[in-house]
C-alpha cells in the first residue's frame, strides 16, 4: 500500500491555527488571500459590497438617453441619405469636370506638389457615374467605380434594416480583402503619379 498523506496534527482533526501545511487555509483559500484588512481566513464581513458602486449618470448623459430612445429608428438613415443626397446634389450642380485644377474646393496635396492623391478624382468620376459614362468614370478613379456597387449595398442593407426591419443578404468582406483592396489602392495611387507611360494615361 502507498504512504498515506499527513494527518492533521489536532485531535479534532483540525489544522493547527486553521492552517494546512503550504499556508493554505480550509477551502483552499491562503490566509488574507482577498480577505479586507484585518479579516482573517474565511471571514468576511456582513454585508460586504459585492461589486462596484453605481455612478449616477450627469444631466447630458441622461438628455442623450431619452433623445435617443424616443428618436424613431428612420431618422438615422434618414440623416445619412439627405448626406449622400447633398454630396450628389453638389456634384451635379459644380460639375467638376469643367471647373479649374484650382477651383475651389481643391486637392491640397494637387495644389502644393502637383500630385495625384489617393482620392484625386473621385468627385469626377462620380460625376460620370451619375450620367451613366463608366468609361470615363473608370478613366478618373477606378477603385472608386469598383468600390462604388459594394458601399451602394452596404448602405441599402443598413438604412433598410434600420428603418425597416429589412435582413437583406449580408456581405462579409474579412480583414484580408480589406487589406488586398487597401494595398491595390496604394499601388494605384503611386501608380497614377509615375513619369512614364502607360502610367500618365491614369494622370487626372
């Protein structure tokens, strides 16, 4: 047979002072260990508080709540389709295509260096979208004309679930797709700056 373990030195069976060999406590609990101060092993006090207290919240924080639970669930996509409706409206009433490189409002990278950003273009080829030129539109940005059908029904698919309860089909693009089209959006922007040809023909 196997050496049995070691019996408590007291005749009650009982630890000396409570404490088993290692200063470990009944219950596997070492002495003081998460006890307050002053408390020994095992004895909590009374009505100790179990958790944090809770920290009222200020005048503002509470205006903002029942704003917000009392606000319709429409006026959101509503707010963000007079945005996109007013990006639209301006592109169509400036028509950048025919306004000055330097016309107001400009490109500040385009206006101090005389390079393409990233996003040079884009209001142009918005603009050649929306009288139905793809051609073109690609001509000016093409990840923008890419991008443009997936951020279309990305916005559909929110606003209909927001205002009507719609569950459209969920596009899932994972963060390696966000990072291919990121690094293609790099390449393309150095790309489109470079002296030589076919490169000058993505200069807008």
């Amino acid at each position: 047979m196997g050496e049995a373990g070691p019996t408590p030195a007291g005749a009650d069976g009982a630890w000396p002072g409570g404490v088993a060999p290692g200063g470990v406590a009944p219950g596997g609990v070492a002495p003081g260990a998460g006890a307050p101060h002053g408390v020994g092993p095992g004895e909590w006090p009374q009505g100790y508080p179990g958790g944090y207290p809770v920290v009222e919240s200020d005048r503002l924080s509470r205006w903002v709540a029942r704003l917000h639970a009392r606000t319709p669930r429409w006026v959101v996509p509503l707010a963000a389709l007079g945005c996109v409706g007013a990006g639209i409206g301006y592109t169509l009433i400036s028509d950048p295509t025919r306004s000055a490189p330097d016309a107001l409002p400009s490109c500040l990278l385009k206006l101090t260096t005389g390079l393409d950003c990233p996003g040079c273009g884009g209001t142009r080829a918005l603009w050649y979208v929306l009288h139905a030129d793809l051609p073109a539109a690609a001509r000016h940005h093409f990840l923008f004309v890419f991008a443009l059908p997936f951020l279309a029904y990305f916005f559909i698919a929110w606003a209909g679930k927001q205002a009507f309860g719609w569950r459209l089909p969920e596009l899932r693009v994972g963060p390696k797709a966000v990072g291919v089209f990121l690094a293609a959006w790099l390449a393309f922007s150095i790309a489109r700056n470079l002296p030589w040809y076919p490169f000058t023909t993505l200069y807008v």
